[in-house]
C-alpha cells in the first residue's frame, strides 16, 4: 500500500473530512444520531456477543432459553395456582393457570432483563467504556435487544401451551402484539438507561437492582390474578406501574380471557404508554447526563 | 491546509476530595442531601474546574498537528499525558478549552479492549473491530491480513483464553492496526510484547504513517521508540505542557527532567598532602544527565593534584559496561603530553568527537601511575556513571541492547558478480 485511500465504505460522502469537536457540553446534550446510525453495527454485535458467551461452558446451553421461563411457570402455577388455590380466581379458566402465568412472563422476563442486565451492563462493561469511545447508549440497548430473542423462543411455547389448554385465540388482539412488544420494548429501554447510568454513580443499585425486580414482579401481578385486588380502593396506585398495563395487554391478546380476569382496562394501558414514555426520556436524559463521566467515576 | 489536529487550551479537572463530591453510596448522598441541602446543592452545581480543591490533570494544554505527521507526546508518570489522549479520544469531557479532529479517529488506548475471553480469536476480530470502530465488510476484507499479521492460523477457533499472552497481545494489536483512521491514537502499546513484536509494532506504525499519510499522536516512555517514529513532540510536565518542537530537542529537554538525581555526575574528592590525587571528574555527555547520543561527541575532564613531582605521569581511563570489563581506553601520559613534572593542579580534557560505544549503561574506570613499573597512585571505579543512547538513529528492525559493544562506521559495497 503506497497511497492512502479511504475505504469504499468509510460512510457518507465527506466521511474523512468530518470535524469532531471536543469541548465542555453544559446542559442537555442530544442524541447523535448520525453517529448512532453509522455505528449501528456495534450494536448488533453486542447483542451477538452476549447470546454467543451468555450459554458458553452450560452443559444445556441454549436449552436455559426454554428452561428458565418453564421452571418458574410451573413453580408459580405450582405455589399460586394449586397449593394457595389462587386459580379459582380465573372464573372459567381454573385449570389455565400455567398459560396465564406465561403469557405474563413473556413481558415480565424482557422487562426483569432490562433491569439486571441492563442496569448492571455498564458497570460490567466498564474496562471497555473507560479505555474507547463509542455511543456507549448501545449498551444498555444491547441488554435489552438480547433479551428481545428470549422473548421470541418464549412466543413460540406459549402459543404450543395455549393450544394444548384449548385457549381460544383471538386473531384480531394477537395482532396487537407487535404493538405491545414495542411497548414492552419503551419501558425496559428507559430503565436500562436509567438504571445502568445510576449504577455507575452509585453501586448501591446493584443491592437495589435485585429487590426492585422482586417488588416489581408483585404488584405487575405476573405470578398471581390481579382480581386479587377487588375492589380495593388503593386499586388506583396500579395506574403509576406501567408494567401492570403491559402485562395485563399481554394476557389479554394471548389468551383473549376475559377483563375482569386479566385485570385489563384502557386506563392501564394508558398508562402504560404515558409512563413508558416518561420513563425512556427520562433514562435518556439522565444517561446523557451522566456518560459525560462515565469514565472518571465508573 | 487546515491542520488535521487544533488543540486549544483544553483542561481537565478532577475533584480531590472524594469525601464530599461523589457520594460512595446512595444512602451518603441521601444523608447529605438531607443534612445540608443548600451546600449540597451549591456544590452539585459547581463543577470540578471551579471547585476550590480543583486537581488539573492538564491545563492549557494547545498545540497542532499537520496532516501525515506523527507527533510523540512525552512526559514523567502522572504529567498528564493520559488524561490529554483520554480527552482527544472522546473518553471523558474535557473541563474547558477545545479541540478539533478533522477525520475518522481511533484510538488504541490499551491493547485488547473489548476482547471477550469466552470468545474464539475469529469472533473477537469482528468484535474488537466494531467496537474499534469498523465496518463488517472492512473488516471482513482485512480478515486475511489480521491473522497473518498476529500469526494465530492454527488457534483462529480456539477461544482467546487458552492464548498465550503473546499471541493475545498480537491479535489485538493486529486488528488496531489495519484500522485505517485518519487519525490515530496510541498510548504505550509497545509496552506489552516481546521485543520481536515490538519491532513490527514499530514498522507498521511507520508504514502507516509514511506510507499511507496518517496522522499518529504517540504515547511512549520509549525514547528510542519515539526518537525513530516522530519529527516533533510535546513534552507534558505536572499537567502542563511544557515543551512543543522538534524531538530531539524535545527529548533532551525531556532526559532533563526525568534525570536520575543519584547519578553522581562530577566525581569530586580532596587533595591530599603526601601524594598525588585525582581532585576531579566531570563526564560532559552530549544530553543532559549523563546521557550520550551515540556518534555525538564526548568530552571527559580530569583535574589532579600532586603535592610533589610525578615520574614519568600517566593517567587513564576505561569506560567499562556493567559487567566491569573495559570497553574503551584513552591515555594520556608524561612522554607526549609533559604533565604533573612539580607540585600543582593539572587540568586534563579528553574530547572524543564521535563516540561510538554501542547503547547501555557505562561507569569510568580512571587510573594515575607513575612510568611503566612504578607506583600506582590511584584507581577509580565506577564513577560518572552514564547512558548511552541510540535516539535518532534508525535503523530498520530497532536496536538491542548487548547485540555488540561498538558500534565502527562502515561503508558497503554490494554487485552482482555471477
């Protein structure tokens, strides 16, 4: 090589003629997107990295996809279900309980993922954000965009279960899901933002990452029938945890049981959007924020 | 041209009491937020640079770098050199001040960031490729080159735990190389290695310069290193920037401060009444601290005071290695230069205009006798210890040390004859 010549793919025109400017940034500081857009790749190989290493030297291997989500439908189907007898509170689908507890794990895990995963992923990932730049918000978004491949596998084996427990689908609400997972995808990115930016800050989140998801998990009603509540009239606290709506859309266009046994209203799902919302500017912003010396304080 | 790098003023804060700015846990930062809400939040407000305990690991810090040089930045431990390629290359934010990089940069601050142990060699190419900032396909392209230039063949599909450090180091450095940023950002790779990979380290960071026109800004405590890579070089002293120019100078400047205190640099000892006694050795290398370029000229300056005439004086001097055994032999004696013939101080000076003693560390053996069978008044041993160096000097594959003792100059003739 005697000359120097910019790659083909080296970008956009005018690539190698590009400025980066290095100075204080003081206040909000915007998302780059072209930036984000050109190393997009990145991402994908991040996620390709944790899939290829999460199952490396398990004897089962990917099997632990399937193998998770199954041990705790039937433990909770198990506990809940049967011995605190909790399924006769699915009038008219008693013996469904297993399928009503999975088609709740399918948001649950991805959101549970978001959580650990990704609010532990930058402290984790720490020799690497403090030695090279690059759009560090990949990953937590590549936590959260491995789990999304969970999510797919879990689809697969709830629709198995559902047609084994003779559930009666409804095409129209399984044509919502999509919609739904986009939903799923909006609240667990903006707590991987928020969570990884703060765990770098301060470590006590990662005592707090593990209980959080347990409290979480229990007022989302994933192991148990939210018409548990009743008529309580604390019943309107549910509206400040987006998860709850999301679960509740979940178990409605999977199963199409009926409201008053999924605990499904509009004003949830409302809520849901509105929170999910709230939540991913807020992680970003507070991200933003922070990444500017993620590399001093990590 | 504009120039490829403008750095102006650029600084970098750190706050040194840890005690109260960032809160070891959640709890302290609730404790505190509670107990002193308006300090808290004064101080929440008021950024390092402007703090009272304000440590800066650089400050004003500006220079430029023209497009195809390759610029060696130089400094003690802790000057802050670091911090300056930490803030160039995007890691952290500077505090004040700004700087422009006109075209794709990388960086290769450590050796090996982003491998994954769990990883086959093939796999954390593509990965350490496109965290380093490629494209699959141009990775894909070079894939070829990578594994010649790391010479891992046999081992592409083993996972880069079983690798010998070596080979690991080579992977690594393998994939940063064939980068092709505009820029490029090193800091001390050629600390890891063994010294026949360091040599290609070397030329191909030469090759990407000279040859394909790209801007490198070089970290290194190698001052041979940087002596053979670099035309110019800023010198970082206590977080400042102390010295921009051309790398000799520079590095002068630099042997300078790093100087070791301890080295006795001027032998000195008290005359005596009975007899005769070197009062005096000053070694005057070419750089500062006793630190000689070879092929550069010497000069050693022996004083010796006799209270009485000397017979036939004769005084000498080896410079010897650290093994003790003699490497040169300069003489001075009566029958040439008449010298010491009644009682008083003498001044001897021995200028060596080229010297050629090959790179390593040097002590001086001095000798005063009376003619050949008579007294041997004195013998100094490893005094004026100092250092010769090569900087300056290329050669294609590096020097060694201990490859010889002397280094002639020579000229070759070479002709096809059959």
């Amino acid at each position: 090589m005697t000359t120097f010549q910019p790659p083909a793919d080296a970008g956009a025109p005018g690539d190698a003629e590009r400025e980066t400017v290095i100075e204080p940034t003081k206040g909000w500081i915007g998302i780059n997107w072209r930036e984000m857009l050109h190393s997009r790749e990145l991402l994908y190989f991040l996620i390709w990295r944790d899939l290829k290493v999460r199952y490396k030297q398990a004897v089962l291997g990917v099997g632990w996809v399937v193998l998770q989500p199954v041990m705790n439908m039937i433990l909770f189907t198990l506990v809940f279900g049967s011995a605190a007898g909790l399924n006769q509170r699915l009038k008219g689908h008693e013996n469904q309980y297993s399928v009503f507890v999975y088609a709740a794990l399918l948001p649950w895990q991805l959101f549970a993922t978001a959580i650990s995963s990704g609010g532990m992923s930058l402290v984790n990932q720490q020799n690497i954000v403090k030695k090279i730049y690059f759009p560090r918000l990949y990953v937590p978004t590549a936590a959260v965009g491995g789990a999304l491949t969970d999510m797919a596998i879990s689809f697969v084996i709830v629709i198995g279960l559902a047609a084994f427990k003779h559930v009666t689908f409804s095409p129209l609400l399984l044509l919502m899901l999509p919609l739904l997972v986009l939903l799923t995808l909006l609240n667990a990115l903006g707590v991987a933002y928020l969570l990884s930016a703060l765990t770098v800050k301060y470590r006590d989140f990662r005592f707090l990452i593990p209980f959080m998801s347990q409290v979480l998990m229990f007022v989302s009603f994933v192991a148990f029938p939210p018409a548990l509540v009743g008529n309580s009239k604390w019943k309107w606290l549910l509206l400040f945890n987006p998860m709850y709506g999301v679960v509740a859309a979940f178990r409605k266009c999977i199963l199409n049981f009926p409201d008053s046994v999924t605990g499904f209203a509009p004003q949830y799902l409302i809520s849901s959007i509105v929170g999910g919302m709230l939540l991913f500017w807020v992680g970003l912003f507070v991200f933003r924020r922070t990444e500017r010396n993620f590399a001093d304080i990590a | 041209m504009k120039p490829i790098i403008t750095v102006d003023r650029l600084g970098k804060a750190y706050t040194l009491g840890h005690t109260v700015d960032r809160h070891a846990t959640f709890r302290d930062a609730l404790v505190h937020a509670a107990k002193a809400p308006i300090e808290r939040w004064k101080r929440r407000f008021t950024p390092p640079e402007k703090r009272a305990d304000a440590f800066w690991a650089c400050k004003d810090v500006s220079f430029e770098v023209n497009r195809g040089e390759v610029v060696g930045l130089v400094g003690r431990n802790g000057a802050g050199k670091s911090t300056l390629l930490k803030l160039l290359s995007r890691i952290t934010e500077p505090s004040e001040g700004v700087a422009r990089l006109r075209g794709r940069v990388a960086s290769l601050l450590e050796v090996g960031t982003g491998f994954h142990p769990e990883l086959t060699g093939r796999e954390n190419i593509y990965m350490n490729g496109a965290i380093l900032g490629m494209k699959r396909v141009e990775i894909k392209r070079k894939f070829d080159q990578i594994v010649a230039f790391a010479e891992i063949e046999e081992f592409l599909d083993t996972p880069v735990k079983h690798y010998s450090s070596g080979m690991y180091v080579r992977l690594a450095f393998a994939v940063a190389a064939h980068l092709e940023p505009e820029i490029l950002i090193v800091d001390e790779v050629l600390a890891v290695g063994d010294a026949q990979f360091q040599k290609r380290c070397l030329g191909k960071m030469k090759e990407v310069s000279e040859g394909e026109g790209r801007t490198v800004l070089f970290v290194s405590h190698n001052m041979q290193a940087v002596s053979t890579l670099t035309q110019r070089c800023v010198l970082m002293s206590k977080g400042r920037m102390a010295m921009v120019g051309p790398t000799p100078d520079v590095i002068s400047e630099y042997l300078r401060q790093v100087g070791d205190a301890t080295r006795e640099q001027v032998y000195t000892a008290a005359a005596v009444p009975n007899k005769p006694k070197i009062t005096r050795v000053e070694l005057r290398t070419s750089e500062p601290n006793n630190v000689q370029m070879n092929g550069r000229p010497m000069e050693v300056h022996i004083e010796l005071t006799t209270p009485v005439p000397i017979n036939g004086a004769r005084l000498s001097f080896h410079a010897c290695n650290t093994m003790q055994e003699p490497i040169l032999y300069f003489w001075c004696h009566d029958t040439e230069h008449p010298m010491a013939r009644e009682a008083g101080t003498y001044k001897l000076v021995c200028r060596v205009p080229k010297m050629r003693m090959f790179m390593g560390d040097y002590t001086l053996r001095v000798h005063l006798k009376e003619q050949a069978g008579g007294k041997e008044f004195e013998v100094l041993e490893g005094i004026c210890p100092f250092e010769v160096v090569m900087y300056g000097r290329d050669r294609e594959g590096g020097w060694y040390k201990n490859t010889c003792a002397y280094l002639e100059e020579g000229n070759w003739d070479v002709s096809k004859v059959g």
